[in-house]
C-alpha cells in the first residue's frame, strides 16, 4: 500500500498504480466530477496518472487557481485544432502557455488576416462544445517520427528529435486530433469554456533564431470565467491609453529614431522630467550617507575578463578595437567602483562606504525586444555598491530595503512584492560563498518582517539578489529596484581592506539600484499616473493663457512671478479660442492652467484649472502662486501638512 497525504494533513492508504481520478472518487462523488488534475508532491500531472509511491496530493478542481494554466494550455490545443480543420495542410509547430494566454505558432502558405481570428474562435467554440477527452499514449520515438513525418508535419519530427534520449515521448489526443506535448493537461476540451479570446497575429521565426523559416503566431488569452475575461480586456483596453509611447509624444517628452536603435532623444519636457528624479534622488542618498563618483564608460576587455562579466555577459557587451585592443561599453558600473573603491588604502573604520552613480550603461538588445523607454539598449542606473564587513551586511541591507520602501510609496507606489532570487546555472564563487551570501539575505528579510517569494535560479552570475516589484494603478508588475549581496567580485579584482587585527580581509560588495533604470522608471511612472504626473514631477507645472491679447501684459508678470516662485511655467499668447488652448493643454496633461482675462487683469486675479477638474477656481494672484508653490514641492522636501493625494496615482 501507499500513503497519500492531503493538504489538510489526513493521509489515506491506497493500492499502488491508484490514478488521481480514482482517488477523487473515493473522497467525494462532488470533487470527482469538478476535479481536472492533480498536483503531486508539488507539480501539476494528469488525474489519469498512475501513482505507484507515497505522496503529498492535492486534487484540482477547473476552479482552483492553479487550473488557470491548464486552460490556457488547452485552449493552445483546441486553437490549433481548429486552424487545421479551417486549414488542412498547416503545419503546427509549438503552442506554450505564456503570462495572461498562450500563443501557437503555425507553418500557413497563406498569411493569417484579424478576418481569420472571429473564425477560428467560432471553430475553437465548436470543438469545446464537443468536449472531446484528453488522453496520453507514450509512443517510441521511431513510431512518432514516422507519424509527423507521414502527414508532412516536418517541424514535430525535428521537435521528437530534439528529446533527449531515454525521456518518454508524449502524445495527446482530443478526439481524433492529436500532437506531441509535455503536458499535462485537463479531462477533455469542455473544461476549456468560453471566457477565451484570439488577440493578434504576429510573425516569429521557428525557434527564435532569424536563420530559420518565419511563421506566423496567433496569440490568446483564456480565463476562468467571462468575468475574469472582461476584467482583462478592460486592463488591456486601459493600458493601451496609458501607452507612455503615446503619452510621450503627447507631451513632447523624446522621440525614437531608426539611428540610434535604442537610444532616446530626450525633448526638453522629457529631460526635465528625467533631471527631477537624479535630483530627488541625489537628496536621498546625500541624506542616506553615500558619496557621488562617475566612472568611465568605456574600459579595457581585460577587466571585464577579470570580473566574470565577459564570459556570463559578453554576448550583451558592445566593443570597439583601439591601438590593437579591445574596450567594452560598460554594461554595468560595478567593476568601475571597485576601482575607485581600491584606490587609497582602506581601513575597517572607512566602512561601510557607501559608492553611487547615475552611469549610462550599454547592453545590446536584439532589435525586435527594444520597446519604448521600457527596454532600450542604453540607460542610466541610479545605480549604489556599499563596501562593508560581514558584520555589517544586515544593518545595511536594512537601510537599503527601508529606504527603498520609502521611495516607492513617495513615487505612489504602496502595493509592492520582495522576490528572493537565488543561484544561478551560470554563476561564479564556490557553494559555500553562496550558501553564506544566500543565508545572509534570508537573514535581512527575516528582520526586517517583509513577506517575500521565492523566484529560483534567478540570481545575479555573481549573488543572490533581492527584486522589488511595483504594482500600478491598473494591477500590472514591474520589476524595479535590486538589492544584490556580492561575495565574490571583491576578491575577483583584487579589493582589500586593512581590519582591526593589521590583516588584509576582502569586503562584501552590495550592488543596489531603486529606479533601476531612469529610463524604463519613467516608462512606468508615465503609465501609472496616464500621464497625470504629480505636480512635483510634471515637466511643465503650469501655463499661462490668456483669453483676449489685452491681457497679456497681466499673463507675462503671473509668469515671471510664477518662474520667481520656482515653478516650471509657460506662457500661451497665440491667438486663439481659450477653449482651444484648454484642450491642448490638457492633452499635454499640464496639471494647472492660470487663466487670464480682462477682468482677471483689472483685479489681479487668476482663474484656475486643473487637469481632470470641470469647474475652475478664482484666486488672488498672490495666493494661487502661493498655493501652487507648497503643492509643487518634492516629498522630500514638502512640508509636513502638505497634500498627500497629490504623489497617489488616480484610480
């Protein structure tokens, strides 16, 4: 007999070779028929598997979220059932499930058109109406061959020949259709429902690489239930107007252009913006005790040999060749650090040293994933090494977390995730250094008493690492600020301080960044306020417009006494209908507008406008410049009864 241990602690004894079905059966005639699959000893495997060993069980019903990844898998299938049936002869090559979908690619002499999506999805409806059973068949990798090859699916004979030898080769079938899958999968393509929908055609080459035959991928999401459906749809449809591409251009911020590849133009506007965060930022850290230094950008192939960075990194390092050697646009900034951290001797009582730089840093990015300010191929790093003693390393670390968490919810930022990523495949140092740097982490997370998940084999080459990961105003993740604990790069170059014992001891090395990249930090800031920035960031804070030209006279002295109070201010002469410069204005999501007309002029008042707001606001020119001044000041700089709705992000 065998054990089976449920989640609530009960175990039960069973015959060996007892499928997941069986037991549901034998627990509830309710859970066997809602149960789809199972989770044994924490991974997802078919309720038709045998189990022939004691184990941890979980059953799985269609709602649990666990299952949210199985209908998608499914819906991968029914879809590419249904392009086949639409279109014999297409070859199918490989449908993963992806983050909110799945997508499949095809081999179609003829192109996909958006007609062709409302088909296929009516064909897919069909197909789940039939609730077909999915069934698994373990063939020899000489009968699958010799199948995909028979009905001229080239590209799964070179997927069977992909399969390393001795792993079983999978088949599915859900009813007469049939392909090569890992699975698992649910009990029949009923279980898939209707909450499912076809979004868009895009082109990929097989395997990612450019040298093979381009195909064309249909991409989808599935959910759960059509409540869940249409909440997704309403973020997408949200996001699209949140676009910060869009946004910027409305807003005159940069521009992208075909030469310079990844590299923005910043417009003044754009520039303004990004000048505001390096010095909110610079205040922070002066106050957080670290020093300023730049380093160079460009240094010689050797000392990236050194550091490990060419061999883990190399392929994303771009190089020029001078006087017969080789130099590399920094990438990252940490072994120009070290080397400012090794000029002069160091002494235990230097530490800790706390080192940053806003560095512009280059990593080659293939042309197709550059997107935006979010992925580029140069940007700056708001980015910090501390140079400490073992002893130190939880009293920084907690600095670091507890500044960090103070800066994301001054940016609007309250609802944030801690992932622990440790080692990875490609790394350097011993096991025992890991084991160290790993536990020394675990300690920081554990003092400071922030809930954290675990993101495996996602560390640095060179240390564990802490991610912080920001949550927007429509729900969306990003990955921001790091907290990386580096017990080798030191040593790799040769950095050394002198201890209390007269002994030379090699210090840990905290690589930290909280905006991570300015650039893509402002990408997100752009789409998490829609372009409503709070007054203290917003490029341009006000504008001066008048209604009629004889009060121009007026608008030009509210403007200088406007740009005498420190405010970001523009002035709007042109002759046209305020209306029309209203709504201009507006779309540029300039945050407050001095309005100005005659009777404004002759009683030196203002009428005010505020993004967002319809009625607008009559004030004495003093006092609404005054107003606006104490409103416009960064968070670390406000005065304390400042208003706090101003740093949240609208709803």
């Amino acid at each position: 007999m065998i054990t089976i241990t449920f989640p609530d602690g009960q175990s039960r004894s069973y015959q060996p070779g007892v499928s997941g079905a069986e037991i549901a059966a034998s627990l509830s005639k309710s859970l066997a028929k809602k149960a789809v699959a199972v989770k044994l000893n924490g991974t997802l495997q078919d309720l038709a598997d045998p189990i022939t060993a004691d184990a941890e069980l979980t059953i799985i019903t269609r709602d649990d979220p666990e299952a949210l990844e199985l209908i998608r898998h499914d819906a991968a299938h029914v879809m590419a059932e249904a392009v086949q049936n639409l279109w014999p002869g297409t070859q199918v090559t490989i449908g993963p499930v992806i983050e909110n979908g799945f997508y499949y690619d095809f081999d179609k002499k003829e192109p996909f058109t958006p007609e062709d999506l409302p088909k296929i999805e009516a064909e897919m409806r069909r197909i789940i109406k039939k609730n077909a059973p999915f069934t698994k068949e373990i063939w020899s990798r000489e009968q699958a061959k010799a199948h995909f090859k028979a009905i001229g699916e080239n590209y799964k004979v070179e997927l069977v020949d992909a399969i390393p030898e001795g792993e079983e080769i999978k088949i599915y079938r859900q009813g007469e259709w049939l392909d090569l899958c890992r699975g698992p999968h649910m009990t029949s393509t009923g279980k898939v429902g209707n909450a499912f929908k076809l979004m868009k055609i895009a082109g990929a080459y097989w395997r990612g690489d450019s040298r093979n035959p381009m195909l064309q991928r249909i991409y989808g999401t599935a959910w759960a239930s059509e409540a869940d459906l249409k909440a997704y749809l309403h973020r997408i449809e949200e996001a699209e107007k949140r676009d910060h591409r869009k946004l910027g251009r409305q807003m005159d911020l940069y521009h992208f252009q075909e030469e310079a590849p990844g590299a923005v133009f910043w417009h003044a506007k754009g520039w303004s913006l990004f000048t505001t965060l390096i010095d909110y930022m610079r205040r922070r850290q002066k106050e957080a005790g670290y020093i300023e230094v730049n380093s160079p950008d460009m240094l010689d192939k050797s000392l990236w040999e050194k550091s490990g960075h060419w061999e883990k990194f190399g392929e994303n390092m771009f190089t020029t060749e001078i006087d017969e050697k080789t130099y590399c646009c920094k990438p990252m900034n940490c072994p120009g650090h070290v080397q400012i951290f090794k000029h002069g001797l160091k002494s235990y009582r230097d530490l800790p040293l706390r080192i940053a730089e806003f560095g512009k840093v280059h990593r080659y990015e293939p042309s197709g994933a550059l997107h935006g300010l979010m992925r580029v191929r140069h940007f700056t790093q708001d980015d910090a090494h501390i140079f400490c003693t073992r002893e130190q390393i939880t009293d920084e670390c907690m600095k670091i977390n507890d500044l960090m968490m103070r800066i994301y919810g001054e940016f609007g930022f309250d609802d944030l995730r801690i992932k622990f990523s440790d080692r990875p495949e490609k790394r350097v140092g011993s096991d025992e250094i890991w084991d160290q740097a790993e536990q020394a982490l675990k300690e920081v997370l554990d003092a400071a008493g922030v809930k954290w998940e675990l993101n495996p084999g996602e560390g640095a080459f060179y240390g564990p690492k802490l991610e912080y990961v920001l949550r927007d105003a429509i729900g969306r993740d990003w990955q921001c600020g790091t907290l990386q604990l580096d017990f080798n790069l030191p040593g790799r170059l040769g950095a050394f301080f002198i201890g209390a014992d007269g002994e030379k001891h090699e210090p840990v090395m905290i690589h930290r960044a909280m905006f991570g990249s300015l650039e893509r930090f402002l990408g997100i800031l752009i789409e998490h306020y829609a372009g409503k920035l709070p007054l203290w960031l917003a490029p341009t804070q006000v504008v001066i417009a008048t209604i009629v030209s004889d009060a121009d006279a007026y608008a030009k002295r509210v403007f200088e006494a406007c740009q005498a109070a420190g405010l970001r201010a523009e002035i709007d002469l042109r002759n046209e209908k305020i209306n029309y410069k209203v709504r201009e204005h507006s779309e540029a999501k300039v945050p407050v507008m001095f309005v100005c007309g005659r009777r404004e002029a002759e009683q030196g008042t203002l009428s005010v406008r505020r993004l967002g707001e319809r009625q607008q606001q009559v004030m004495p020119l003093d006092e609404a410049i005054a107003e606006l001044e104490a409103q416009a000041q960064a968070p670390d700089t406000a005065v304390e009864d400042s208003d706090k709705d101003l740093v949240r992000a609208p709803a």
